[in-house]
C-alpha cells in the first residue's frame, strides 16, 4: 500500500503550485465554471451541473495523474521539472 502521507504532499505540492497553472488561469477556470451554473441554473439543476463538473474534472485528472505516471514525467502542459526540481528522486 502506497505511503498515504507522501501521496497527500506530492497531490498537494501539484495542486498548489503555481507553476502548474498560473493563478490568473484558475480565477479564469473558477469564473466560468460558476457563470456556466449560474447561466445553467433554469435548465438543469445547480447540484446536479456542479456533480457533472465535478465528475468530468476528476476524470480529467485521473487521466493526466495516470499519463504522468503519478505526476513523474513531464506530460503535455505538464512540466516535472519546473514543479519538483531536478534534484528530486523519481521514485
């Protein structure tokens, strides 16, 4: 079983990097995700949109959390080097 602690770091060290996406790019991401609910609201219910999005996102992620080979390699828009350094071991 995979050391829960280090998984945890590593997923948070990704998540809030600001080497990953700038900080412009997330309040850009967050903006149109709750305008899409807000525009939405009438057709399909918010909770309902908000579990399709949430669903998509965590699909999205566990794709390019498996490309990267648990974020290991470089990968598309994903740079290892520029979030963890060189110096980190590729373990």
């Amino acid at each position: 079983m995979p050391d829960i602690k280090k998984t945890l770091l590593r997923e948070f060290k990704v998540a809030f990097s600001l080497k990953t996406q700038p900080l412009y790019f997330r309040v850009a991401k967050w903006l149109i995700i709750m305008g899409v609910v807000f525009l939405l609201r009438r057709v399909i219910h918010p909770v309902l949109l908000l579990g399709i999005l949430t669903t998509a996102g965590l699909m999205l992620h566990f794709y390019i959390r498996f490309k990267t080979d648990v974020w290991k390699k470089s990968y598309g828009g994903w740079k290892y080097d520029e979030v963890f350094g060189k110096a980190e071991e590729h373990t």
